[in-house]
C-alpha cells in the first residue's frame, strides 16, 4: 500500500522547499471543529483581528525585519497567548521559556501532580485535562500551541491544533510513528502554519557554528558521522515489568493512553518517566537523543531522502519494549555533489573508551579519548575531525588536527542566532520579527524524525532497511507497514480535514 495514499491523507508526500510551497488558501484558515457545534470561525471576516494581523506578520517577515518593528506595542512586542499541553517533565522548561514576553492563558495535562507547579505559577491560566475540550472551549482565545507530553500524543494534541490554524511547538521526537511525522510535516506546509520542534540544540551556538564550518569545508567533504549516547536511562529490554495498580486520582490514565490501540493497564512502571522505554508509547534511545545528536549532522549535510539501515550489537528485546544497546548504521547516497555518508549511531554506550562492541571512528586519532558525558557527535572529513563534544551542540566544536582550528576561526558566522531557545524562535517567526525556525517541520522536523524512526524499524525487524521517502516505505517489506502506521483507537483515528 502506497501511504501516501491513505483513508486519512491523499497528498503524504516528500516536504518541498519551501519556494514551491503553495499558497495557503482562505478557506483553510477557518476554524475546524473538532467535536463541539459551538465552532467559530478563527479569523472574523471582516476587519483584521488581532491573531489575523500576528500571523499575516510572520508571512511579512523580511519586511518588517527591514523597517521599524509595526508590532510593538509600548516597549516591546505585543503578548502571544499560549496554550500548554503537558505540564510536567520537559513541559516546566517550555512552558517557561515561552512564557518570557507573552501570556499563559491555558494548561492542560492528564496528572494533576505534574501540573501543579505551573497551575500555582500561572494562576490565571484555565486547566483541563483534555486537550481537545481546551482548543474547542478557548481556540479563539489562543495565539500559539505547545505539545510537552509522552511521545505517543504528541501527534493528537499537534494535529487538533493545527486544524485550528495555530502554531504548535512539539518536543522532541516530533512523533513516535514515521506516517504521523509525515502528515504533521505536510500539514504545515499546505496551511503555512509556522511551527518547531523542541530540540533546543537547534538553537545553539554550537550547533550553528557546526553547520558554518562543515559548509566552508574545513574538513574537507565528510564522509562519516558518528554519535552516541549513554541512553536509555530508563527500563528497556526484555520483560520489564509494569505491574498493574489503582488509576490514582490525579491521573486520568484513558486520557495518557490517547491513540493507542493496546490495552495498558496503569503502571507507575509506565507513566510518568519510564514510557519512554515501550514502543507504544515512547521511541526508545534513538526516539529520544537522535532528534538532538543527529540534527547538526542532518542540517549541514542535507541528509533528506532515500537511504539504507541496519542495526547491529543489538541486545534483547521484545514486542513491549525496545533494547538496551543497539548500533544502527545508515548510509547516505551522493547529494548534490557530496559524496556518500555513513552514519553510525550508538546507544547504551556508558564509556565509548572502554565499552564493549563499542564502533570507534577509524579516522579518529587512536591516542584521542572521547570525553562526552552524555554522548558527543563526531564528524570524519577527507582533510579532518570534527567533534562537538556533547549531543546537544552546547560546546563549540574541537578541530583535528589543531591546525584547523585558525581555518576554522575565519569562517564567518552567516546563520542568524537565536535567544531564548525553539519557542521564542517560533514566536518571533508568528510575530514576523524573524525567519522561519530551524526546526520546522517541514524541512527538518519530520524527516529528521522519519530517519531515527526508521532506525527503529531496523531495529524491531532485524532486518536491512532499504528507505523510500517518496513512497514513505521500507522496500520489498511489507511487514514495515505496521509500524510506519499505527492502528488507532477507537475514537482517536485521526481527522485530516
């Protein structure tokens, strides 16, 4: 079956640039309810309102970049109002960050412990537990949308927000299946919906400085990249237990569940940390790191499109929950006029100097020791390494030989920088203060979630992947299909209109 022709969308394509993407219609920006007949229409149809005069400046970007700030209103620019589904765990920080310079107006999540800190620090804020009774109840009174929940729901709280016309922020990994990565990407691009995903390295200095350096050549042409990481820092493997207990009161557990189709007992074992660790609802290692340590990798290097992985060095596991260790291996065909790309990436890995199976880079110098803590990202060109000694892309980048390094320094810093990490990008783009975010998910979100995935993919079939972006599918297995595209539940199946 060709996804991209599915029941729910007939047009899951590859994202184009975005020069060639359409312009959006009126009718698209109207309102779509979701399950409420009190629906209105997002934009009032005549007059301009206030969110219609926010998002017609992020289309007016480079104008109002150019010329006094038309925004400001007083000191600074005029608030946003955010909406915040997930309160806990990653959603604390994003909540805050997003916060700075605009106004919390709601808040949504499925355990009242985990939103009680937010709910005494934004006391204004309106709470729910469903995310879809918010955006039906306060859509009009909503400006922008963040998504800081377990993986599994990233996809349903995104979605219902953007048939709404609203920009969303969605942590890392944007999804947990490779055809939701997909929809989500093809729906910001056919409704010019600004969006970003919540891998903050995006946003750093290194990362940027990353991208600078490889495009200038300082290296030479890369032809292998290697990250890894000290994940999974949770229970995974084979039987992990997650024994059944009472639902708590503060916990509207058929609410966590969401989409998935298995039934799940409740389990302390499961929410709220160590989801991460089961197929259903987390993305295991590469799910959670990848997204972070592949991206200056993916950005610099353009590694969109077809590709092959494998997995190896892989440790027990079962239909439950993905393994301990794994290595995965991609290969990048030529690009572009740049030649092919290995990629190796590494999970489980506790002391890359002294870990069992562990693939050290063979262009790495054999008396250099890998010092990341959490993981590093390395790059092998024909003329040099590049190592950024973290995943996230904090540090700046170490040259070898050391003789790179004053090359290296007359490269010049041409990629805007961001202040205040992928949520106050996303809203300086919606303000039409700056350009589109990095991490959209267009252009980098989904594919480079599409291609973690897919390493997953490799990883549950034991099996060679042979990628095919256009057709989203594993070539010659059709056994992949279940897991590019999950069954929903019922009631959950998701609405593209």
């Amino acid at each position: 079956m060709d996804l991209r022709k599915c029941d729910f969308c007939s047009k899951i394509s590859t994202p184009r640039p975005q020069s060639e993407l359409p312009t959006t219609p009126a009718n698209l920006m109207k309102k779509t309810r979701i399950h409420s007949p009190r629906s209105k229409p997002l934009f009032q149809t005549s007059g301009m309102t206030r969110r219609h005069f926010i998002h017609t400046g992020a289309a007016a970007s480079a104008a109002l970049m150019a010329g006094p700030n038309i925004l400001r209103a007083g000191d600074g620019p005029e608030p946003l109002r955010v909406a915040a589904i997930g309160c806990g765990g990653k959603g604390n920080s994003d909540i805050d960050e997003i916060a700075r310079g605009n106004v919390v107006r709601a808040l949504c999540d499925i355990d009242d412990n985990m939103a009680a800190n937010k709910r005494e620090q934004y006391p204004d804020a309106r709470y729910f537990h469903d995310f879809r009774e918010m955006l039906d109840t306060m859509g009009d009174e909503i400006d922008v949308v963040t998504v800081s929940t377990a993986d599994h729901s990233h996809f349903p709280a995104a979605l219902a927000a953007m048939r709404l016309g609203k920009p969303v922020f969605v942590q890392k990994p944007l999804t947990n299946t490779i055809w939701e990565a997909r929809v989500l990407a093809n729906m910001a691009a056919q409704r010019g919906i600004p969006t970003v995903m919540g891998n903050q390295g995006a946003t750093f200095e290194g990362t940027r400085r990353i991208k600078e350096i490889l495009n200038a050549g300082v290296i030479g042409d890369v032809v292998e990249v290697h990250c890894y990481t000290n994940r999974p820092i949770w229970p995974q493997g084979r039987d992990v237990a997650t024994p059944g207990a009472a639902v708590p009161d503060h916990v509207k557990w058929d609410l966590f569940l969401a989409q998935v189709a298995t039934e799940w007992e409740y389990s302390p074992e499961i929410h709220p940390f160590k989801w991460r660790g089961f197929w259903d609802f987390g993305s295991g290692a590469i799910g959670d790191i990848a997204c972070h340590a592949m991206h200056a990798g993916f950005w610099a290097l353009d590694l969109r499109g077809d590709f092959t992985v494998e997995a190896e060095n892989v440790s027990e596991f079962d239909e439950r929950s993905f393994p301990e260790r794994s290595a995965v291996i991609y290969h990048f065909p030529e690009r572009n006029g740049r030649p092919p790309i290995k990629l190796v990436w590494q999970d489980g890995v506790k002391d890359p100097n002294n870990h069992p199976g562990f693939i050290r880079p063979e262009g790495l110098p054999s008396d250099y020791n890998l010092r990341g803590q959490d993981g590093e990202q390395i790059f092998i060109g024909t003329e040099g390494v590049l190592i950024a000694p973290d995943i996230y892309g904090r540090a700046a980048p170490i040259l070898l030989p050391e003789s790179l390094e004053a090359k290296a320094s007359e490269v010049p810093r041409s990629i805007p920088r961001v202040r205040g990490g992928p949520t106050q990008e996303l809203c300086a783009a919606i303000r039409g203060e700056g350009p589109k975010p990095v991490s959209n998910f267009e252009d980098v979100a989904a594919p480079l979630t599409e291609m973690s995935l897919a390493g997953n993919l490799a990883i549950h079939l034991a099996q060679k992947i042979d990628w095919d972006s256009d057709a989203l599918e594993a070539r010659n297995l059709p056994e992949a299909k279940s897991l590019i595209k999950r069954e929903y539940r019922d009631g959950w199946e998701p609405d593209l209109s």
